[in-house]
C-alpha cells in the first residue's frame, strides 16, 4: 500500500519513497529543556510517534532521531533565575520529558542525541561553511551569511528582499545582512562555553540540528519533522546551512503538524492559558489525550477544550470495553489470523497523509459492528476482526495496557473521586447474586438500583457479572 506524504518543501502531497529500500531516516525536532513540557509539545511529540509507528507497521526499518537543546538562552536566563547551571536546568528537565514521554505512551527514538555532546561535530561543520565562503566571523561570532546561500527561503516560500525588509530578528549592526543568523556565540561573563577556532563560545541554536541530524543520520536523509512553528526561521536555517556546506539537499520529504490553540489563543505564560503534560495526566488517561489528537489531521490547527478531552476518554474507554467484551466471548488461539479486509481498509486511510480522523471513524465503524455481532450472538469471523482491531490500535497508540487493566484503572481513578471503593462494589454485586440465585428478586433489583445512583451499570453475561462506571 502507498504512503502519500504532505511535504513542505514542495507543498504538495508526494507517494513517499525511501533513499533506500525498506529503510526510512528521520529527525525530528525535540524540545529545549528550560521548562515543563506543554501540550503543545504533546502534539507534536505524538504526530511523528504515530507516523514512526505506521511506518513500521508498514514494515520499514526505522532510524529515529530526536535531539535535545540542552543549552541555549531561554536555558541560561532560568539558571540566573534560580541562582543554578545551565546545566542543572537541561538535567531536571530531561528527567521530567522521559517522565511524560513515558506516560503517554511514545516509543524511544532509536537516538536522542543532546547538543552539548556533539560540540566537535558542530565546530566541524562550520568550519566547512567558513571554508565555503557561507559564513565569516565577527568578534568571536560567527555568522551564516544567507546571501550567500540561493535557495533560501524555499521551505517557507519567503522572498529574501522581503525578509530583510521586514526583518522581525534581534538588530544587530555587526551582521552584514539583518537576517544573518549565528552559528557560533562569542561567551559573555558566567556562561557555559567550549574552547574553539573563535576563541570561548557555544553554538548557535540552528546548527545543532544540522550537526546531530548529519551525524546520525547522513546528508541526504528522508523526513524532517517538527512543529509549524519551526518552519521559520529554524528549519529554514537547517536547510541553508546544511546544503550550503555539503551542496547535497538536506532532506526530502519536510513534516510538520499544526498549531494548538486554547480558546482560539495561542498558549502563552501571559494569558496563563498553559496547560502541561503532568497537569492533563492527572486528570485524563494518556490515550484519550492521544485520541483528542488524531481525531483532527495532524496538519490541522486545533482549538483545545476539556469537553473535548472528556468525550475522547469515552471513545478510547469504548474501545477497551468492547475488546475486552469480545475477549470474554471468543477464546483466542496462537494460530488466530488478523482480518486482512480490517487492516487493508486502514492502511487505505492512513496511507492518504496519515489521515487518522478517517482512520479513527473506520476503527468506531468497526466497534459498533462488533457489538452488533455479539448482542446478535454471532461468533463466526469475530475473532480475526478483533485481533486486527488490536493492531490498529496498537499502531495508533491507543492500546497500550490490556481492555481489563485500562478498565480497572479508571474505574478505580473515577471511584476515588466519588468516595467509593472497588471492595463495597463488588460486595453489593455478590449480595445480589445471592439474591437472584434464591429468586429474591425485588433485593437483586434494589441493589441494582443502589448501584445505578451510585454510577455504577451492570451488565448479567454468561460468565458473569460486568460493572462499570456511568
């Protein structure tokens, strides 16, 4: 089945092709560590997760790179504030990224590579643009000089005059064109800085993509991905820098999702409209986080709203329950095939620029059919659907525990907050059983209805009794 890409660079949806068969390279860009991880990150974090997955789904060999910024300004600014380092800052917020990371679900990057370890390799690379003629130095700076660079301005289709022009970039009268940008920075008094050919410095911010993404990955290499955000100047950077050292392209295929926005604004400190990781997890699963996301194209900008959240739990809780309903009706085997129809409709969806809206209301289509079977009593051909339907959920992400264990725990998250306990539950339903095996049936109604106003439902099955919270 084809893959079609939308690529950036090209503004267009492209059948995605591999430099090299049966292998994809990508980098994408990760976070600067000076704060708690947003929302925003999350997005973009479980777009490329996704994409990462429906590529081995598809049975690619995957190379995945995502880097750290583990040095840069904003970094610097909040050691000064909290009287620390630089480097005490980027290590506590590593710590709490693999924290989130983990909670939502994401696969580790075959390479996560932070910039303060790959210093050599960025002094190498603008030594060679130096070498070029792409770069010159400047009191212990250097600067990449984009003039000397024709294609620039080709990812966001950006006339240079008209930039400089407009130049929207911090005024610096040294540079020899406003949109110059720095490759390496001179230090200044109680910075961190590296010995090199310029004297004590660090790097700029664009460069270390270029270095790490090379590195690990050579020049060319298939997808580069990151936030709509990075488009400019970040990755446009990447692509001058890199091409104009090595005069090879840099990658080919350019993927980038969409903005978030909360109450049609953009998050900032300013409104106090940010809402982190760990402040969601708290009160939602990490899947329903995940479907909230794909429930919109991953190009598409999205308005965040709670109730919006809440009704993607109750998708992602109906999923679990109706797995987990079909696991207690049909006994699996090793020898059990997938639906082939199920996952040649999906790779269909999925395959038109990793459309998971479409993908998703194909895996309700699915859901809804199920139950038809079940409440009908049919069992036939059940089996392979529901095992498809477990791949597919497992290449989405939503899946990550089994039906039961998703199901326990929410309901025992739910029940703590209304004061109840899984022990007076299930103590109430054995009373009742009791109560229909001796034919009592006005008690077995009255419990239920005890149950129903505490928010608990039941459902009588062959194999017993199901209860789960309203």
């Amino acid at each position: 089945m084809s893959l079609q890409l939308y690529n950036t660079l090209s503004g267009r949806k492209e059948l995605f092709v591999p430099l090299k068969e049966g292998e994809v390279r990508m980098y994408v860009c990760g976070v600067t560590v000076y704060d708690s991880c947003h929302i925003g990150h999350a997005r973009s974090l479980l777009t490329f997760d996704v994409l990462w997955r429906y590529l081995k789904f598809l049975g690619y060999h995957v190379i995945f790179v995502r880097n750290f910024t583990d040095l840069d300004d904003k970094i610097i600014q909040r050691a000064k504030e909290e009287k620390s380092r630089p480097d005490l800052i980027a290590a506590r917020y590593i710590r709490e990224f693999y924290r989130d990371s983990a909670a939502l679900g994401l696969l580790s990057p075959t390479h996560e590579p932070k910039a303060t370890e790959h210093i050599p390799e960025i002094i190498s690379l603008i030594q060679t643009l130096e070498q070029k003629g792409a770069a010159y130095r400047i009191d212990g700076d250097v600067f990449f000089s984009v003039d000397r660079f024709p294609g620039y301005g080709k990812l966001s289709r950006r006339r240079l005059d008209e930039l400089e022009a407009g130049a929207r970039v911090e005024i610096d009268e040294r540079k020899r064109s406003p949109m110059d940008f720095a490759l390496w920075k001179a230090s200044k008094e109680g910075e961190p800085f590296w010995e090199s050919p310029w004297g004590k410095g660090r790097p700029g911010w664009h460069i270390e993509c270029s270095a790490m993404s090379t590195k690990y990955l050579g020049q060319p290499f298939d997808i580069h991905g990151g936030g709509h955000d990075l488009i400019f100047p970040h990755h446009e950077n990447e692509i001058a820098q890199s091409e104009g050292a090595f005069g090879l392209p840099f990658a080919r295929y350019w993927i980038h999702n969409g903005f978030l926005n909360i109450n049609q604004e953009k998050m900032s400190k300013s409104l106090g409209n940010i809402h982190t990781i760990q402040e969601i997890l708290e009160r939602h699963e990490a899947t329903a986080l995940r479907c909230y996301f794909l429930a919109s194209h991953y190009r598409s900008p999205i308005d965040f709203s709670e109730q919006g959240l809440d009704e993607a739990e109750k998708s992602v809780e109906r999923i679990h329950e109706t797995i987990d309903r079909v696991d207690r009706s049909v006994q699996s085997s090793n020898g059990s095939k997938l639906d082939a129809g199920v996952l040649e409709a999906f790779r269909q969806e999925m395959g038109d620029d990793l459309n998971t809206p479409r993908a998703l209301a194909f895996i309700f289509e699915e859901i809804r059919s199920l139950n038809r079977m079940l409440d009908e009593g049919r069992v036939e051909g059940l089996l392979p659907r529901v095992l498809a339907l477990k791949r597919l959920g497992e290449v989405l992400g939503l899946l990550q525990q089994k039906p039961e264990l998703f199901l326990s725990r929410k309901r025992e998250r739910w029940m703590r907050s209304q004061g109840l306990s899984v022990e007076a539950v299930e103590e109430l339903i054995t009373r009742r059983d009791k109560a229909r095996s001796a034919k009592q049936w006005s008690e077995a109604d009255r419990i239920r209805t005890e149950l129903q106003e505490k928010g608990i439902t039941l459902e009588d099955t062959p194999g017993g009794t199901i209860w789960k919270v309203r």
